[in-house]
C-alpha cells in the first residue's frame, strides 16, 4: 500500500493485510465489426488516488513503458548493524525484472541496479514510526535519511526510483510500503533531482518473495489495491492479480491493468458500448499478441470486463473506477472462478449477458 499524503492511515500493504490476511475468427475495436472504440470502454478516474480509471494522473506517477531505472539501497540501523553479504538480498528480489518484462509483454524495462554497500542510517530502527502505524511524513524521513547516507556513492539523478532493502536483523522494519511523492511539499531530494517513487521494503520480503517488489511497483505506476482492507481479505479478486493476493496463482496483472499500463494496444480490447450482440475471440493475457479483453460498459464509471487465462477459462470481473482502492474497485465474478465453454455470466440490471464458447471466445451482449 502506498501511503497517500496528509492521511494518517495506518500503513499495511497487501502482504501485511494478508497477515492481518466454435472458434471464431479474431474482432478488434473497430467501427466495421459494429464495435466501439476502445477508448469508449476506458473509465474515468473519480477518486484521486490510484484508481482503477484510465486518466492515471501523471503528475503523481510514474509511466509503466520504456525504461525504468531503479536503483535498489540496503541499509543497517544504529542498533541493527548489519555484517552479512548485500548479495543474497539483491538476489531475492532480481526476478521482478523479468516478470515485469513478461507480464508487459516487452513494453517495459525495469532496469534495477544494486548499490552493494550497507547504508548506515542516522536513527535506530525503532525510530522510524513502522510499528506504531506509519504516517506519510515518517515514510518520508526514512527515506529521505537512506537516500542522504547513499548519496556519496550514486548518483540519484539517472535513476526513477529507489529500493531501500533493511537488514534482516531490523525485524521492526516489518512491511513494504510505496512512497508516492506529494507533488505540494519539496519531498526527497539527491544530486539536484527529486526522489518521486521508491519502495521500502521490510521483513514481509521474505515470506512473500519478490511478488511483494511487484505489487509495490505497481501502486508507484498508480494501480490501486484489489485487497480488502477490512474484513475477509482476499474476496474482491483472490490471487488472480498481484495487486489482490500477492501469493496467489496469478502471474499477471488483469487485462484491464495490462490496458490501463499501456502494455495490450487500444487495438486489442474489443468494447461493446451500448446495446448489441458480439462475438469476441480472445487471446490469453499469458502471452502476447491478439484480442486481450472484451469489456462491456454499463455506466460513467463502470463495466464488464472478460479475459481468457491459459489452461483456466473466461475470468469476467466488474471494474468501477468510482470505488477506492480496498475497497473492491474490482470484483471477479463466479466465485472466483473462471468460467468453461457453454457457461455464462448475466446481469440482468444492467442487461449484460458474456456466454463463453469453445475457443477461449465469448459472446457479450448488453439489452440496456
């Protein structure tokens, strides 16, 4: 979770709270297959934070195309110090560069580079707020404390953001928030640039693996949390986007993030705006090319969203860019559970009906 500024919720991301918790030929988006434009399909943000609307506020975060340099940090305590190799450290969280090539289909590059050197901060780690419900402006000091020990060794401006990895022996530093900077205040600063996204990781690392490095890296692209932040955890999405259960079977992010990040093309969602019928050959998201999702809009902030997950069948969810993040922005439909061929989802409120077919394609309609 990342934490918004001037809020003082307590901070718990996604790996805390866990604790705590016939086939048819393809369709694009175009006029002459009596579709929609995708961009008829792609949802206003309302809440002003990381939602799940399209018009991501790029004066907030950062884009999730091209390269990104990271530059990852390790960092001991007064009363924590640290003797072991940087190594192993580095070595648990590589994988998120790949994964992140993967799941982006190779339309992002997450270069991550390790200074391999322990950064003394100035304060013991008891100091910097993690056990007593961390604040905004804590998170902020902390960081702004590792950036100020590394600065004689790197140089801040060629890189995007940070990861400040702690010592194993700072059990206090417990979880991973990101930091998301407040565009209103100076914020963190090295080498005459300004620190925007970073996150700091805690012990929670080492349970959950180098997912955790996902998940985080996902809020700093401004994808909001599909975890419930009270009561039973994982009901919205289960495991089936990092961004819900970390842990889960999911190696991806949905069809709808991919769309949102800018990693599956305009061309590759197939939007039913108004009333009709379409039929829709899909792609698994798991590998590239093709129709990605077919999404049926029901309202200003609101849709039906169907992808084919490889070997699972047709997952359908409803989106809603108008609920905020924990909240259940988006919620998988059938009990989590993907559907089969002759299966079908229906809302007959909004006049929604996506019957799945052989093929991994589907049939949306929508009477209203």
């Amino acid at each position: 979770m990342p934490i918004p500024p001037h809020r003082p919720r307590l901070a718990v991301d996604a790996a805390a709270a866990a604790v705590l918790s016939c086939m048819v030929a393809p369709t694009t988006a175009t006029a002459a297959d009596g579709l929609a434009p995708a961009s008829d399909c792609a949802l206003p943000g309302r809440t002003g934070w990381t939602d799940e609307g399209h018009d991501t506020d790029r004066a907030l975060f950062q884009p999730a195309t091209g390269t990104r340099r990271v530059l990852t940090l390790f960092v001991d305590f007064p009363d924590t110090p640290a003797t072991e190799s940087t190594q192993p450290y580095a070595d648990h969280l590589a994988p998120v560069a790949d994964w992140f090539g993967t799941a982006g289909y190779g339309r992002i590059r997450l270069d991550v580079t390790p200074l391999h050197r322990w950064m003394r901060l100035p304060a013991p780690s008891d100091s910097y707020g993690f056990a007593r419900g961390l604040t905004f402006e804590a998170h902020e000091k902390y960081l702004q404390d590792a950036i100020t020990a590394a600065d004689p060794y790197a140089d801040l401006s060629r890189y995007d953001m940070v990861y400040v990895v702690p010592t194993k022996a700072a059990t206090v530093i417990s979880f991973s928030p990101a930091y998301i900077h407040d565009p209103a205040t100076p914020g963190v600063t090295a080498d005459g640039t300004r620190l925007k996204w970073a996150v700091t990781f805690g012990q929670d690392m080492w349970h959950w693996g180098f997912k955790v490095a996902v998940h985080e890296t996902g809020h700093t692209f401004g994808l909001p949390d599909l975890y419930a932040f009270s009561g039973a955890t994982h009901r919205y999405v289960g495991g089936w986007d990092v961004m819900g259960d970390i842990a889960g079977h999911a190696p991806q992010f949905l069809g709808w993030h991919s769309w949102k990040l800018g990693w599956t093309r305009d061309r590759q969602v197939a939007c039913l705006a108004g009333t009709g019928r379409r039929t829709v050959a899909l792609t698994p998201v798991e590998r590239p090319g093709g129709t990605k999702i077919a999404v049926v809009r029901t309202g200003e902030t609101t849709g039906y969203v169907a992808e084919a997950r490889q070997g699972q069948g047709i997952l359908v969810y409803r989106v809603d860019s108008a609920v905020q993040t924990g909240e259940g922005p988006v919620r998988v439909m059938n009990d989590q559970r993907a559907y089969a061929p002759g299966e079908a989802f229906t809302d007959p409120d909004a006049g929604v009906r996506i019957d799945v077919l052989p093929g991994s394609a589907v049939r949306v309609t929508r009477t209203r």
